[in-house]
C-alpha cells in the first residue's frame, strides 16, 4: 500500500505543470495584446529619449547641468518605469476584466482547470510583465548612460594655475567605473560596490510597481467592466502618485501609500551614483507597506474571482 505522502504528491505536481502552462499562456496573451508591447516598446522610448537629451545636455560645454554615467542611468530610468508603471495599471486591469466583457471566462471554465490555477496564471504573468518592464527601462538608460564618457581630470588644478589638462582617456563602452576623487584620482567607490548599489535599488523599485499592478487587478476582478475598472485603477494610482508632491496630503496618507517610496528610492540610487554612502533602512518600511498591498490584493483577487458566481 503506497504511502499518504506518495499519493499527495502527484496532485500537487500535476497542478504546478498545469499552472506553469497556464502562465506561459497568459505571458503568450500579453505579448499579443497591443498594449503590453506599446507598454514596453514606450518604457523604452521615453527612458532611451530622456538619457540622450541629458547626455547632449551634459556635453555642452555652455551647460551648468552634468550627468556622470551613472547619475543618468538612474534618473532616466526613474521616469521610465513611472511612465511604464502607469501602463501595466491598466494592463493589470484589463487582465481580468476583458475576460469577463468577452465573456470568453464562460468557454474558460468549461475545461477541466481549477479556478485558483486560472488566477494564479494570470498574476505570475502580470508579475514577469512588471519585472520585464523595470528591466527594460533600467537596461535601456543602462545603455545610454554608459555612452558618457568621464571628462579629464585636472590634479591640483585649485593650487597650481599652470597645470596641464591631460588627454582624455579614450572613450569605452560601457563606461561605467570605479568612482575616484577628481582631484587625486584615488578610488572612493569601486565600480562593484556602486553597481549593486544601483541593482539592489532596481530590485526594491519593482515591489511598489507591482503594488500598482495588483490594486489594478483586484479593481479588474471585482468589476466587470473593462472601462470602469481602468478608470478607478488609473483614478487611484494617480491620486496616491500626487500624495509624494503635497507636503499635506504626504504627511496625513503619504506613508500608506503603495508609491511612496519609490522617490526615496530613486534618491539613494542617484546618491550611490555619485559615490556616497547610502543607508538602505530608511525606505524598507515602505517597501514594506506596497508589498502588503500587494500580497492583500493579490489574495483578495483570488478569493473574489474562486466564489464569484460565473454563469455560463
């Protein structure tokens, strides 16, 4: 007689396949809808469009602003996954809502899948869409700002008048080095350190994103209408994006906010890039909060969507 383990076990792994075909299902259906690709192909865009206007900025010689490769790898990728975060909003939107308008959740059902595999699916789907477009924007500027090429340094230049301006150094890509006092040439920060730095805030940015995405489901799942559910997905996410900008509103509900962090974040990254010593603490408490969001909506997107009443 085979044990109660042994028996268990082949369930288990028979739903596992079955959601992980699924998933691939759901990623294939992103793909082939127009608004994920437009999702990736704008995050690219803006992010790509943004570093080359600042790296033209930083080579005018008449301009006071300067980006290093790294200051303009993390502010245009900043603006790219905000622009992109509010497209995967109503791509996780539409996610569960389209299904309903097109009724297509009736042939869905008919097929022997439990609900919980259906729903499962299509949130590890949205969450490998949230991780490509992060990605993409972060190796789009990635690209750009390794473009920027560190001007010469001048040693004692501020003592002696008559120092000669070396050659530059030839130009490389990616550019991206260890960070060195512009006067001595001595290493403050290797390039290792200043990259995970960088990665490590890449990594924390896609949890209040993915907040965004699972507030758009759960809106999604709850109403069947596409149009309306987009809307107050859209509604919300902006009104708490407006929250990081009023000091009023940032004091009363900013820190309950899913995207509150997401400037603090973006600040340490720009600090790491220009070599300072950065202190991650003070922004996993709201790293903390959107991934509550995330997991609470998530949940209550797969509860909702297994009770709900489907007619067929």
């Amino acid at each position: 007689m085979e044990p109660k383990a042994a028996r268990t076990r082949i369930p288990v792994l028979g739903s596992l396949r079955r959601i992980g075909r699924l998933t691939w299902v759901e990623i294939l259906k992103l793909l082939s809808h127009k608004l994920f690709p437009v999702t990736a192909i704008l995050t690219l865009v803006v992010t790509a469009g943004l570093g080359i206007m600042a790296r033209v900025v930083t080579e005018n010689p008449d301009s006071r602003v300067r980006f290093s490769n790294y200051t303009l790898w993390v502010t245009t990728s900043g603006l790219g996954v905000w622009v992109g975060s509010m497209l995967l909003v109503v791509v996780a939107a539409m996610a569960m809502s389209n299904e309903a308008t097109a009724r297509t959740l009736n042939t869905l059902l008919t097929r022997p899948l439990r609900r919980i595999e259906f729903v499962l699916a299509k949130i590890l789907a949205l969450i490998a869409a949230t991780v490509a477009v992060v990605a993409a924007a972060a190796l789009a500027a990635f690209i750009v700002g390794g473009t920027v090429q560190d001007p010469p340094r001048r040693p004692y230049e501020e003592w002696d008048r008559h120092a000669t301006i070396p050659e530059p150094p030839p130009s490389r890509f990616p550019s991206y080095d260890d960070i060195r006092d512009p006067a001595f040439g001595t290493v403050i920060v290797p390039k290792g350190e200043v990259m995970g730095q960088i990665l490590f805030g890449f990594l924390l940015l896609v949890v209040p994103v993915l907040a965004g995405v699972s507030v758009g489901f759960m809106l999604g799942t709850l109403i069947d209408s596409a149009g309306l559910a987009i809307g107050l997905a859209i509604g919300i996410h902006v009104s708490l994006d407006v929250t990081r900008f009023v000091p009023m509103l940032q004091d009363l509900i900013g820190g309950f906010s899913y995207n509150y962090p997401t400037t603090r974040i973006s600040t340490l990254m720009y600090q790491a890039g220009q070599g300072a010593d950065v202190a991650w603490g003070g922004v996993l408490g709201g790293v903390g909060i959107a991934a509550i969001y995330v997991v609470v909506c998530f949940a209550a997107s797969i509860v909702v969507f297994c009770r709900r009443d489907i007619t067929l």
